[in-house]
C-alpha cells in the first residue's frame, strides 16, 4: 500500500492530530518560539554589556518560557507562578506600584533607555503579543497559560524597573539581600513533562499511526536537554 503523504499546509497539533498551519494554537506556538529566540538574543546582549544581573534574570523568564512551552503540549497545568524571587501576586503588585517598589515613575520608552533598556522594553511588548495570541488560540481553556504570560509581562517590566532605578547596582553590594531564582525549579518540571510527552508520541508513531503516516513525519529530538517534535 503506498504511504499516506502529509500535506505541505498541514502539521501536528498533538501526537495523531493533524492541523492546518494556520491553527490558531500553531501560530500561538510559533509565537511563543519566537518569544524564546528573542529572549535569548537580549540575553546575549546584556552578557556583552557585562549586566551579569539581567543575563540571570532573563535565564529565570526562559525557564519559564520553555515549561509554558511544554505544558502546551502535554495539557498539563503551568502551576504556581514564580519569576524573579517573585509570586505572581508580588509581580503584579510591583509592575503597577512602581514608585512605591523602585522609588521611580513609570519608565516611558525613549532613547533615554538606552540600548539595553529598549531590548526589554521590546521584549515586554513581544511578550504582551504572545498573550494575546494565547487568548486567540484557547478563549477560556488555558487561562493558566494567558495568566503566566500575563506575569511573565510585569516581570520583564520589573527587570526595566530595576535597570532605570539602579536596583541592580544596590543589590549587588556587600550585604545587600537576594531574591532566588525559581529557574532549576522550572527546568526540572519542564525535563520531566516533555520527558512524558516523548514516550506518547514514540507509542503513537509505534502503533495505528505507523500504519496510516510516515514514522519520519514526526520525531522528538532533544538538543540541549530540550525536547521538540520536529516534522517534515
């Protein structure tokens, strides 16, 4: 029997279900890859301008990126928010009261920013474009997803507090306390949820679906202790 071939316009939203490319929940998850490559490039910037600071508090949003990622996928819950030492309670209170928080009025964009400052302020308003296409993409169903991204907006808005107030250069003097960073905690949910998702899939492509598709269509690939499924 010849084998089924997949559409060019089609792809895999879950581990038998095919898809236009126009999905909505497979724009969201170009986005929200897009997000993560964007993130990794104002990281890169923030290293080459020695903000060894914001290099760690953009590795904790990416953590989180990466489960929100997963959670995706799998259907699991995202679970209690954490971002920068921060709950998702204390991310909002802070993003909204900032001059109470960072002695500072609202940080308006401008070249005053600088060119770090502009990056994440860029990256707030990416992040806040992500969110919005998850409320497209799911309406009601994953308002854990919308609400995290939601948080994860006020804590990019928080890393632009801290840089325009000088909060960093405190923090970083002899005796000054720290926050932790929630950033193993993510990783180590998100390894063992794409971790299950893996070995559904492998199942999937090993039984019924064999028969109807391709076994190259779908593979899960890891690069860098991250998990993707990649399609042809």
């Amino acid at each position: 029997m010849q084998e089924q071939q997949k559409p060019e316009s089609k792809t895999l939203l879950r581990a038998a279900e095919w898809v236009d490319k126009t999905h909505p929940q497979i724009e969201f998850r170009g986005r929200l890859d897009s997000l993560v490559a964007k993130t990794v490039e104002i990281q890169i910037l923030a290293d080459e301008l020695n903000e060894k600071a914001v290099v760690q508090d953009l590795e904790d949003l990416l953590a989180f990126l990466r489960l929100v990622q997963r959670v995706e996928v799998t259907g699991e819950p995202l679970g209690q928010i954490h971002l920068l030492g921060l709950s998702g309670a204390q991310l909002r209170h802070k993003s909204q009261q900032v001059k109470e928080a960072f002695g500072i009025d609202h940080p308006m964009p401008g070249r005053s920013l600088g060119q770090m400052g502009a990056a994440v302020n860029s990256l707030r308003a990416a992040v806040r474009e992500v969110e919005l296409s998850a409320l497209r993409a799911f309406g009601e169903d994953r308002m854990d997803i919308a609400e995290g991204l939601n948080r994860l907006s006020s804590a990019v808005y928080i890393i632009l507090c801290r840089r325009v107030s000088g909060w960093y250069e405190q923090s970083q003097k002899p005796g000054a306390q720290t926050v932790p960073s929630h950033t193993g905690e993510f990783e180590h949910k998100a390894k063992h949820l794409w971790q299950e998702v893996g070995d559904a899939a492998r199942m999937v492509l090993s039984t019924s679906f064999k028969d109807r598709v391709s076994s190259r269509m779908m593979n899960v690939v890891q690069q860098n202790g991250i998990f993707y499924f990649q399609t042809d």
